[in-house]
C-alpha cells in the first residue's frame, strides 16, 4: 500500500501466490486497465482518513481482478497496525477480508 500526497492511499499487487496465475491480465476490467498484467496492477485508489474516526479510512474504491468489478472500500487498522479490515461493499452488501503486513 502506498500513500500518495493528501492523505491518499492506494494499493497494488506486487506477488501472486498461484503459480497458474503469473501471467494473468484483467480481461474483465471496464477502464483502463483492460488486458492489463495483474501483477504490479493498482487495484486500490482513492483511500482517504475518515475525518470522525482517525482510525478508519474509507471513500476508496477496489478493484476485483478475477471480475472486473470496483468495489467502494473501507480499511481499518487493527492490532495495532499488524493487520488491516478491508471491506469491499455495495450498498448493504460487503464482504471483508484481512490483509496481514509483510515484514
């Protein structure tokens, strides 16, 4: 995850775990990153500090290689840092994963 000027995060995928997968490209993808490697993509932009809770970031967007699909998200440290909630939703809909840091 990088943090861009103004407080704007955003994230890309440096390793891909399936060997199958290496060369990937985001065939699905609607914007500019149609046929695009996936590795080394920028799949999370836009991720902002919540004013209310300096705690929680949101007003991003994600990006789903394997459909094609942006997601709004939301990142929250937890553990002091050593983990981080994301959550990817639309509407009342979400789903959230924890992403662990690499040392």
């Amino acid at each position: 995850m990088d943090h861009l000027g103004g407080g704007v995060l955003s994230g890309t995928i440096e390793k891909i775990f399936d060997a199958a997968k290496q060369d990937s490209q985001c065939e699905k993808c609607t914007d500019e990153r149609k046929d695009k490697p996936v590795l080394g993509m920028t799949i999370m932009r836009g991720v902002k500090q919540n004013d209310d809770d300096p705690d929680d970031n949101d007003a991003g967007h994600i990006l789903d290689p394997n459909n094609g699909k942006t997601y709004k998200t939301r990142l929250k440290p937890v553990d002091g840092g050593k983990t981080m909630e994301m959550r990817g939703y639309i509407g009342f809909l979400y789903r959230t994963q924890v992403w662990q840091r690499v040392e």
